[in-house]
C-alpha cells in the first residue's frame, strides 16, 4: 500500500492523517451540515492525550468491570457537541436516493418502526434519537460518510471516557459530589421518566452536552467485564471489536438511571431483553422496543482512512450476527 503522509494504526486498520486542521495542525470546530436538510452536527476537536481510565479505589459506588484503573493514551478526535437528534437521524431515515430493505449494508436506509419507540416523548425539535441499536448507530454514521466524504463512526470505550472526564479525575466531569448533577445532566432525579431536548443542561469543559443522563450513548466496543485486563496498562486507543452480537458497550447513564449510573467510569451493556417486544422475525437490527433510554453520538477520528479502508472497517463492524 503506498504511504501518504504520517501513518499509525487504529481499531486494526491503518489511517493517514487528515483533518480540518488550522495553519498550525491543531483542531479546530466546525459545523457539519447534514445532506438534504438545514441542519448541522456541531464537531467539538478533543486534543489526544493521556488519562486515568476506570474508577479509583476511593469511588465507593465503583464496580468491579470498572477496575483497575489503567492509564491510557487516545488520539485526537472530534466529537459530537450533541446527542445525535431525531431531527438528524430522519434525513436518513428519509432519504429516499437508498431503498428501504431487510439487510444492513451500504445502501439500507432504516425500517419504518412498528410502533412510535419514542414513546411519546417527543421527537422534532431537538430530541435526541433513542430506541436505537448500535448498527443503526453504525449505519447512520456510514451514510454520513457516503454523503460527505468525511468518516464518521462511534467512539470507543476509551474515547468515550476522555472526552466524558474532560479532564478531570473526580467521579463525576465536575466533582465527587452527586448534589450538582442536576445542572449538567437529565437522570431519575430530575427527569421526570422521559428524555429531553438536548443541550439543556450545562456542558462539560470541552464544551460537550448530555455526556451524561437523557440517552446513554454506544460506544464501538464489545462489552468485556475484565475490559481493564484486557487492555493492560498503558493502551494507546484501545478497543475490543466486537466478535458477536451481545454485548455491547454502552456509556453515560440514562434519564432512567440513578446518579450512580451516571459517574464517568460507569459501563454498562446491551442485552437482548432490550428488544424482546419487538414483533418482527426476524427481530430488527434497527430498533429496541425495550431500549428507549439509548441512543448515541458521533466521531471522526483526526487520521481518516482511505475509501478501501473506512468501507473494510464498516463491513467489519456490521456484518456481525
């Protein structure tokens, strides 16, 4: 393969370096406009470097997937200010220049849904899309990818948590005290048992909103409860693709959940309870009947891949059973 520019490797498939970067090659924001629509996803750059990842032996509300604590390296990223919204997620939905199919590939936008999986808490406006599987996900961000040429994909475990912490090593962005958690996310506590529009809530100090509470959000990675183990110490963009269809990894807490839920080392994991009212055979890869907490948001990574590799890494990431 001929090299251009800088190359380093990343989930198993190599990248070169490519971004929408300043004179001086640092990351900047910027609006990415979605196709057919008058709407932007707000990118916020996330500058790579190197943190402590999973709880401390001080967080009492720790569990045990959650250590030991490892420290980690991640590269630089951009990330989705927001929760992607329905608003977004229906372009795709709609557009019509992809039929409508059974089969997740390149060219399937989703199944129309059997029943309103929003639940009647809202939906135009700017309410974060929920009831969503992670191929769903996946696919939202391949057609993104078709439509801009730009790749776009979940972030990892790791990438997750760093850009969650914002820096900080307490249990929560802002603190290790639960009382201010109602100025920064929507949980059981305030929520009043539904989700809410997104970008209420204060952000965290990378200027991210709803890392935590109102929909928790997939990340790329098989759920693995000795995740730390398996890393080791000292990972540099770690990730455990996924090998079968449960579990996956999820992040953020919910407005469903407890504070507990919402701390920043949290993981938790996808079931196939989440989906048993679905009424189709076979059941859909699209949405989760049971799942109307989850949803997810988006990154591009600073080193893009090649046109061979992103589509090598979307076949690896949804042709799994």
């Amino acid at each position: 393969m001929r090299k251009i520019g800088l190359l380093c490797t990343l989930i198993g498939l190599t990248f070169i370096v490519c971004g929408q970067n300043n004179s001086k090659g640092t990351l900047t924001a910027y609006d990415q406009k979605i196709p057919g629509t008058s709407l932007n996803l707000k990118m916020v750059p996330i500058k790579g470097g190197s943190f402590t990842m999973g709880s401390s032996a001080s967080d009492r509300l720790k569990h045990p997937d959650e250590t030991p604590a490892r420290k980690v390296t991640v590269s630089s990223f951009w990330m989705g200010a927001y929760e992607v919204t329905h608003d977004i997620f229906d372009a795709f939905f709609r557009d019509e220049t992809t039929p409508v199919g059974t089969e997740v590939d390149a060219l399937t936008r989703p199944t129309p849904q059997y029943i309103d999986l929003s639940w009647g808490m809202g939906k135009t406006g700017g309410y974060p899309v929920n009831s969503m599987s992670q191929d769903g996900a996946l696919m939202f961000c391949r057609w993104l990818y078709k439509k801009t040429g730009i790749f776009y994909r979940l972030p990892t475990e790791a990438e997750w948590e760093y850009a969650c912490r914002a820096g900080s090593a307490s249990v929560y962005p802002f603190g290790d005290n639960a009382k201010d958690l109602g100025k920064y996310a929507w949980f059981k506590g305030n929520s009043k048992k539904k989700y809410h529009k997104v970008g209420e809530k204060l952000p965290n100090a990378f200027g991210l909103y709803d890392m935590l509470g109102n929909v928790s959000e997939w990340t790329l990675d098989q759920y693995d409860e000795k995740y730390f183990e398996t890393i080791g110490d000292h990972a540099t963009d770690p990730v455990i693709p996924p090998g079968k269809r449960y579990p996956r990894s999820v992040r953020g807490g919910s407005f469903a959940d407890d504070a507990g839920a919402l701390r920043s080392a949290d993981r938790q994991h996808s079931d196939p309870s989440w989906n048993k009212r679905d009424p189709q055979i076979p059941r859909s890869r699209w949405w989760l009947t049971d799942a109307e907490f989850v949803g997810f948001r988006v990154v591009r990574p600073e080193k893009q891949p090649t046109a061979k590799e992103a589509e090598a890494f979307y076949n690896k990431y949804l042709n799994i059973d």
